[in-house]
C-alpha cells in the first residue's frame, strides 16, 4: 500500500512540475490578459507584481505547490475572480459522471457480446461482432458523436424503427438457429422451443426500447442537483456517454473474448462441460470471471483516460466539464485554472488505477498472494 501511495505521490509531482514548466514556455502574458488591451503601463505592472512573474520560475513553482498540498490551487486571473477549487469542483463532477456511464455503457453491451462471441467463436456471431468491433475502433468521436445527434435528436423516429427492426431481425435469427443443426426430432424440438422463448425475448425488449426510447437534446447538461432531477440528468448525459463508449466497446468485447476462448479450454471449464452443466452455466460460473483481469485493467486505464480525453464530446454536446474547462483556460491565459485542472485529472487517474491494482487482487487470488 505504501509503494502505490508513493507511485501516486511521484506521478503527480512529475505532471504538476511539467504542467507548470510547458506553461511557462507558452507564449502569452498572463498579465496582459488580465488588464486587456486598454489596460495602462502602470496596471500592467501592478498585476505582474500582484501575481509575482517576475520572481524566479523556482520561487513561483514552489510557492504555488506549496499552496496546493493545503488544498489551495489559486485564484482565476480572469473575473469573477473564483477559487480554482471552486471552479474545479463545480466541472469535475459532469466529466466523472459522464466518464463513469461511458464505462458502464461499454461494460453492460461487451460482456454479453464479448463471452457469446467466444462461445460461439468462428461462427456467424462471432464474425459479425468482430466486423462491427473494427468499425468502431475505426471511428474517431467527434464524427461518432455528429452521427448520434443526427440520428437521436434530428431523426427520432427513424432511430426508433432501426432499433425495432434489429430488435425483430436479432430475434429470428435466435429462433431459427436450432434448425442449422442435425439431431433427433425430439431434440430439435427442443432446441427450438428455447430458442424461440429466447429470440421472442430479445425482440420484446429491443422493441420496447425503441417504442419508449426518448428524445434527446442537442446540447446542454442537467445536474443531479436540478429540479428536473436523475430522468433528465441521464437524458441529457446519455448521448454523450455513449459517443464515448463505443470505442471502448470494441476494445472491451476483443479483449473479453481472447481471454474467454483461452478460458474455455482450461480443464475445469472442460470438466463442467463434462459433467452436463448447461452452457449458461459454464459461462457465467466457471468462466466469466477468471477472463475479467484483463478487462479490468482496461476498464480502469479507459476511465482514466476517458476522464482526461473527454474535450472533443464535451465541446460537442457543450458539456461544462473539465476538458473545456481547460480549453478555455488554456484560450483565455487563465494558467491558474489549467494548472488546477491539470493536477486534478492526474491525481485522479491515479487513484482510479490504485483501485484498479486493489481489485486485481480481489478477483485473482495469485495476485493478492504475490
């Protein structure tokens, strides 16, 4: 525990200090930004000595991460002249909302698509998912983003029906799968009675969520502090959210499925087999887990990463987030709030992979032995 309180210790040590130096190497005057262009020689000078640029870069460095180990991160150069903090604290929770449903969105579509994928590995299945997998890898956010607004917000109806439609097509292709497979009438009954119970089921739910599905707004946010409360909160975070998320459902459901195959000829799984378990079973109880440490890992890396990669979906959706935040900070010569909010996102990507090592831990006895 202590070696990872020292990692984290040293990694934002590292960002902070080279946050501070590029900052210093960047062209532009802070002082010059905050008296403008009508500003006189003499506020010039009272603002460069008020914010002390013309102490040493050392001097300076040491005193503002002197102030930021008590908590203090400064104060905005540009009016109204907040705390850093407070303005930190009122955009970090919409970037850690937005990446956490992201992640979540990933892992609730890759899990089942990644584990059926490698059950049913090499079949037709299998080599839809790993099409539409390259796909979305292949698509960068900004254009994935345009494509959800255009098709949610701007034609609402059309989304609905394909969602309908997939929904039916998902569903008969569940139904008629028994029929691809030679046995017994008796067993091919069988077969076909589940599978029908099965791809009704899908088709329901998949038609239920386009009948009921929202409309959802162009831009613009709803905290869960607002009137409206959670409903339009995740109205309006849901488009967002999932523009980031179909990256990382491609890269969850690979990485899901490469473990799975190679757990699936362990031979505990091969003695459940054995001995009759039925597939679900096999899958979810024997096998699922010991495949998720490497879907962990990318979990936790991708929420860091998401957390401080989220600037071309928040400026999209006009989220008031960290990463326009930031932007806007950088734009303004506000070097204040770019070093508060630099310093934040780093330490909390690493907090999120400390928990990540922790949970590493938890799943894999071998490593908490180690």
């Amino acid at each position: 525990m202590l070696g990872k309180l020292a990692h984290v210790a040293i990694v934002v040590a590292l960002v902070s200090t080279l946050t501070f130096l590029i900052l210093e190497l960047t062209p532009g005057d802070p002082a010059a930004a905050v008296v403008g262009p009508n500003g006189t020689a003499e506020q010039y000078e009272a603002v460069r000595a008020e914010l002390a640029l013309d102490a040493p870069v050392t001097e300076r460095f040491l005193d503002w991460a002197g102030s930021a180990l008590t908590g203090d991160l400064g104060t905005s150069l540009l009016p109204p002249r907040q705390d850093v903090v407070d303005i930190v604290m009122s955009r970090l929770p919409v970037t850690l909302e937005l990446a956490l449903v992201a992640i979540v969105l990933s892992l609730a579509i890759a899990v089942p698509v990644g584990v059926w994928s490698a059950y049913r590995a090499g079949r037709a299945f299998d080599r839809v998912s790993s099409a539409a997998s390259f796909a979305l890898i292949s698509t960068p956010s900004f254009l994935a983003g345009l494509l959800l607004i255009y098709l949610f917000v701007f034609n609402h109806s059309l989304a609905q029906q394909i969602i309908a439609g997939t929904g039916i097509l998902i569903g008969a292709v569940m139904a008629l799968g028994p029929f691809r497979r030679r046995g017994a009438g008796g067993e091919l009954g069988a077969l076909w009675g589940r599978a029908l119970v099965t791809g009704m089921g899908a088709a329901l739910v998949l038609c239920a969520i386009g009948y009921f599905l929202p409309e959802f707004p162009r831009q613009g946010f709803s905290r869960l502090t607002d009137p409206a409360g959670l409903a339009e909160n995740l109205r309006t975070i849901f488009l967002p959210a999932l523009t980031l998320a179909l990256t990382e459902i491609a890269i969850f459901t690979r990485v899901l499925r490469t473990d799975m195959i190679s757990t699936l000829q362990q031979d505990f799984v091969l003695s459940a087999k054995a001995k009759g378990m039925p597939a679900g079973h096999v899958l979810v109880r024997e096998a699922l887990r010991p495949s998720t440490v490497s879907l962990i890992t990318i979990a936790g890396v991708s929420l860091g990463r998401l957390i401080g990669g989220t600037v071309v979906v928040e400026t999209i959706f006009n989220l008031p987030g960290m990463g326009t935040m930031i932007v806007e900070a950088v734009q303004l010569e506000n070097f204040p709030v770019v070093q508060g909010g630099v310093l934040v996102i780093a330490l909390v990507y690493v907090l999120i992979n400390a928990l990540v090592d922790i949970g590493y831990a938890a799943i894999d006895p071998r490593i908490r032995r180690a």
